[in-house]
C-alpha cells in the first residue's frame, strides 16, 4: 500500500501522534470566544481519540468523568482532574491524553484542538442542497487496481477507490440536468452516520464519502463518463483538515470538494465509500478495509450544488423539441392516438367493404 492509502484509516489516536511535531502551546482564551461541548466517561467510550477543529479564536469544553489525570504533550507535564467529574476547557493548540491511575477504568482519550480554516467558497451560486443515500440492498460496481490497492475512476488521480480488498463499492445516486454551461461546484456539508472523522462519534465508512460525476454513468464500465470527482476537501487547495463558513458550520476535512466545467445535458451524481464496500458488508455492519464494525442502515452524505443562477435542474428533464418548444411528451401520446384512430378507421373501412 502507498503511504496515502495506508493513511486513510488511521484512527483519530495515530492521527494526533502524528501532529505533535507540529504542536504548538495552547493559546490563550478569547475573552468572546464560544465553546463546543462534549460528554466523555472513561467507561463508555466509542472512540479513542479526536481531532477537535475550531473556528479560530473557539474552544471545546471537554465534561469527563472517570478520569483523574492528562498528559500535556505541550508542556510535558501532567494536570490532576476530578475523577467523579470535571470540566477542561480547551484552546486551539491543545494536545493532550487523557487516562485513569487510580480508577477502575484503564481507557485513555486523546484529543487535539486546531483552528479550521475559512470555507473554499465556491463560484457562481448556491442552487441546491441535497442527500444522496446509499441504501441496504444497494446496487455495486467492482473495481480492478490501477496502482496500490487503488482504482482511479476514468484515469483520474483524484478519483482514488480503495481496491485493497475486493474491490467492490456499494453506490447511491443522483440525476441532475444542466440547463447552462459553466462551473459547477458539488460541495459535501456531512455524513450521516458521521463517522468518527468528526468528534465524538463511532466509525462509520461513510465518513470518508466520494463523488464522482458522470455524463452518463454505467456500472458496468464506471470509467467511462467520468467528468469530475473527488473524496476529500483536504486533497485540495491548501489541503485543509477542517473548513468553517460565516454561520460558524464546519465541514470535516474528508468531505468531497471539486468543480468541473459543463455543457447542457443530463449528468449523474454517484456516491461511494473510499474503502471497499460490498452490500454483503454493509448488511453485516463490517468494513473488512477498515476492520470496524459500524452500524447497520442506509448511509448518506448531504451536497451543495453551486453553480450559474439557474443553470441545473434536479432529475434528468423530459426532451424538448427545438421546432416548437413544446414538451415532446404530449406530442407523442396524440400522434399514438392519431394512428390509433386512423387505424380502427382503416379496419372499420376494409370491414365494411367485406361485407
């Protein structure tokens, strides 16, 4: 495996130790700062560590319980906490373990904090917000490596597929047509489950989606029609982990994130999970890539659509012929009932001149 593929699943634990080098000291409160609260019990954890991102100048407000002690890997020294229930409030910068010597619980948590960065705002115009969902039962393609263990949708690096199992996605998918040509932009805003990129919740494989969009998609030959995808806001610009908009929302980092120009005409939006997938595993609630449990049920992941005012409709429209502008639906249903007049008027003629 590369390293960018052994590197999807790290657990949120790997994934801090690895940012410690880079770890600076907490900075101070903001006096107007506003905090993100979570609830963790030593004995009840689902998780074993997080990344906290903040819009600058935030903190979190970690409420814990069972634990009696952290480890600040900043100043390298550790801080005492009430193990029947205490409350940290936390700056960007954070980096800390926190665990138990004198309790019944030998769980640890560790957790950082760091400033999202401002949203990639996408050109043109937000038109549409919308789910795609991968249901249980779901249809699937199988992938082949392209180069390790992964599978590049139409040639395209940034359209990687974990084929490090079996190759097999699981899919959801969504019509749209393009009235107007331009830019279009397909932003994910979150997953649900969320998966446990985002603090604090379980794994779920969702939460590490990918969007690919298609000028006409066949399972059957899914590198064919390919004219954008992505799996991770974080593969571009100045790769961030974390985006935040004005409202203060924040989009995890493994969120899809691309533009690509389009010409009118039908397109096909198509949802999958990076890792292998197969509607075996998703019934059985077991990603093998992952070798995670998560729970069983449909999966979805929420999109913006942005682009020219006006310029996409949802669902694949009904052909319009150019000569008169009229929708060719009720056109042909008279012409069927004109020849099927004509015809009963020719057979009635033949009959009556049998007789």
């Amino acid at each position: 495996m590369t390293a960018r593929s052994a590197a999807r699943r790290l657990s949120a634990l790997a994934v801090g130790v690895l940012a410690l080098a880079g770890a600076v000291a907490a900075a101070p409160l903001a006096a107007s700062a506003a905090t993100t609260s979570y609830t963790l019990d030593c004995e009840t954890l689902i998780t074993t560590g997080a990344g906290f991102p903040v819009v600058p100048g935030d903190t979190v407000t970690l409420e814990v319980t069972g634990f009696d002690s952290y480890y600040d890997y900043n100043s390298s020294t550790s801080q005492a906490v009430d193990e029947t229930g205490d409350t940290l409030v936390f700056a960007s910068g954070t980096d800390i373990e926190l665990y138990s010597d004198s309790g019944p619980c030998t769980a640890s948590f560790y957790a950082y904090v760091y400033d999202a960065a401002p949203e990639t705002v996408p050109s043109g115009s937000h038109l549409f917000t919308e789910d795609i969902t991968i249901p249980l039962g779901a249809p699937q393609v199988t992938l082949t490596e392209d180069v390790d263990d992964e599978h590049f949708l139409g040639g395209d690096e940034d359209c990687g597929l974990s084929t490090y199992v079996h190759g097999i996605h699981v899919y959801g998918t969504l019509d749209v047509t393009v009235t107007t040509a331009g830019t279009y932009t397909f932003r994910g805003m979150r997953s649900t489950p969320a998966g446990d990129y985002v603090p604090i919740n379980a794994f779920d494989p969702i939460g590490d989606p990918m969007l690919a969009v298609y000028s006409s998609f066949d399972p059957a030959n899914p590198d064919a029609g390919v004219v954008g995808c992505n799996d991770d806001l974080n593969d571009i610009g100045d790769e961030n982990d974390a985006e935040y908009l004005s409202d203060g929302t924040i989009i995890e980092g493994h969120q899809p994130w691309f533009s690509a120009a389009l010409a009118p005409g039908d397109y096909t939006l198509v949802l999958m999970t990076w890792e292998d997938l197969s509607d075996e595993n998703l019934a059985d609630g077991f990603a093998p890539y992952s070798e995670l449990n998560f729970a069983v049920g449909a999966k979805t992941t929420t999109f913006e659509l942005w682009g020219p005012e006006g310029g996409l409709a949802l669902g694949h429209e009904v052909p319009k012929l150019a000569a008169t502008g009229l929708d060719a639906t009720p056109l042909v249903v008279a012409g069927a009932v004109a020849l099927f007049l004509g015809a009963a008027a020719l057979g009635s003629a033949r009959r009556r001149r049998s007789a």
